[in-house]
C-alpha cells in the first residue's frame, strides 16, 4: 500500500481530491516501478486538479502531479536497475497516465531520465517542468544566435515559475534580464534572482496600432502569450528571438507579420512534453551546470500532499510565486 492523492469524480461529473491509501497493484502498466520522493506544481497540474480536470484529465480516478522525482524499486529496463535516481517530466504522466502526487509511480522506460550529477531530488523538483522548459527556451535563444553582448533579454511572467528559473539561468549566464510582473511586490523577489530592470505589466499588455516599435530586446521568454507576445515582437532588435512557452495572457496572436519581415525577427516555439531524449539529457545537464542552486532554493516553497488542493487554485490564479517542492511522503 501506498499513499496517494486521487481524483474522484462524483456523480454529477465533478473531480474532487482526497488523500488514500492505494494498493501496488492499481498501479498502471510500466516498465519502471519508482518510489517518489518529491513532485512539484505546475499550471497543468492546477487544471488537473480542477473540478473538470482543465479538459485534460481524460479518466477518472486518476492520479494527477506532471512531474517526480525518486528512486527506482524495480525495473523491467536494462537502463534503468533499483537503487537508481531519476526524474520525469511530460509525456502526458498527471493527465493521461498516472502521476507524481504519490509515494509510488510506474511508466515507462523511454519517460525517464538519470537524476543529474549534482542535482538531490528534491531540487530537481524545484526545477519540474517550468525549469526544464525555461533551459530549453534558453537553449533555443542560444541556438539561435543569442549572446550576453547583444542587450537586454525579456522574461515575462517573471515570478512564475518557468519565469523564476529563466531569470536566474539568464543573470547567471551573464545577461542583462529584464523582468515583467503584474505584482509590485515581486519587484525584489526577481531582483535577488538576477534581474537588473522591472517591466510592469501594464506597460506591454496592450496591443499598438504600429506594428514596430525601437528596438529594444536581443532575445525574449514568453510565458504569457496574447496581446503582450504581440507587443514583445514588434520591440525585438533586428534578428532577435522570442522563445515561447506558455499562454497565461491568451492563445490568440494579434500580431502582424512586419517583425518577421523587416527585422527577421524568429518565433521559437517551446515544447516541454514530447522533447526527445537527447535534448532532455542536454537539457537537465545545463541546468545541473547554469542554474545557480541558491537562487534556486530561494524561490522554493515547501509543500505536501494535502496542501496540493489549495495550490492547484492558487497557480490558475497567478498566485503562486517561484516553486514549490511537494514532499510526497511528509
């Protein structure tokens, strides 16, 4: 038996948690068999705590948490043997495949990856998903051609927590980092990760009626979307990049194609979930290397099984500051 906390739905199709005790055998088929130290909150995981499961739990009971961290108690994989530390993010494991709000999990082989040299459990959690794709958008910048030299780089939705680890990877590496928020209050908070200038979000949240403005930005993370990702293109410096990972702000683009055209502006699109192997290794590596571990462990906030109800509403909200590591077995 283990602990768990499970999505149940009721008869009027509404989903409400509650902490059980499960046997092994519900487990679902894997490879892998892995006790879980910790799990984290992301904003899936706030949808799939939800009443209706943010349309992507798809059944019931179900077991939600996107991401884990742990130690493997047995396997059917030859990569992988008992006593191994490993770390799951993506595949759709906490939407469609049982998750990490446990103290057990089982999948497969291929979802997993080595827990990093250097990198305890518990900080790979604080990292989760939003970290990892904030490495992968950083990654991708590079790729492209970004450099500390070429000026300030944007990250909206700072205090979030792809925002948090995209801010301290960047300062970190030497760039000068701008940092957007809605909340005066957080103003400090990215200032100690690393940021060097405050953008309220007031001042980009609205759409212009010209499609460029001066040039002001070598590279941007976007986690917002909407009308602001609009704005942001049209303020990148020629051959500038914005690497976009979320859509807090809206799934629509009122944008135009000028910035593409006249400044060679590059939109890079950021996918977490189904990123390969490879790129996961290398990914997870440079965050072991270039993200400073006491800015990490500043932005953290401890959390349990039973806090998880209240902080699924609090990140669709926007209320949740940083990260927040989930001790599955406190």
């Amino acid at each position: 038996m283990f602990k768990a906390l499970m999505m149940e739905q009721n008869d009027e199709g509404l989903a409400s948690a509650v902490i059980k005790e499960i046997d092994e055998g519900a487990l679902p088929e894997g490879d892998v068999t892995v006790a879980v130290d910790y799990s984290t909150v992301n904003y899936k995981d706030g949808l799939c705590l939800s009443p209706k499961g943010g349309g992507l739990v798809r059944k019931y009971p179900h077991v939600p948490g996107i991401d884990f961290a742990g130690t493997v108690e047995a396997s059917n994989d030859d990569r992988y043997k008992a006593g191994d530390k490993v770390v799951l993010t993506g595949w759709r494991v906490g939407e469609a495949h049982w998750g990490g709000y446990a103290q057990k999990a089982r999948v497969k082989a291929d979802w997993l990856v080595p827990l990093p040299a250097g990198l305890t459990p518990a900080q790979a959690m604080a990292v989760g998903t939003a970290g990892f794709t904030s490495m992968l958008s950083v990654m991708a910048l590079e790729d492209h051609g970004l450099k500390p030299g070429n000026g300030p780089v944007l990250v909206t939705g700072a205090a979030g927590g792809v925002g948090s680890v995209a801010v301290a990877i960047l300062a970190n590496l030497g760039y000068e980092v701008a940092g957007v928020t809605g909340r005066p209050e957080s103003g400090e908070y990215l200032k100690s990760l690393g940021a060097t200038q405050i953008v309220a979000r007031e001042e980009l949240n609205e759409t212009v009626k010209r499609p460029l403005e001066s040039e002001t930005w070598a590279g941007c993370v976007d986690a917002v979307g909407g009308a602001m990702l609009a704005r942001v293109l049209g303020q990148m410096k020629y051959g500038g990049s914005v690497a976009a990972v979320g859509l807090a702000g809206g799934a629509g683009l009122p944008a135009t194609v000028i910035p593409f055209l006249l400044r060679g502006v590059n939109l890079l699109g950021i996918d977490s979930v189904m990123q390969p192997y490879d790129n996961r290794l290398r990914a997870w590596e440079r965050i072991a290397k270039d993200l400073p571990m006491d800015k990490l462990e500043a932005m953290v906030k401890p959390a349990t099984l039973s806090d998880l109800p209240g902080l699924g509403a609090d990140i669709l909200k926007g209320q949740v500051q940083g990260r927040v590591v989930v001790d599955v077995n406190a």
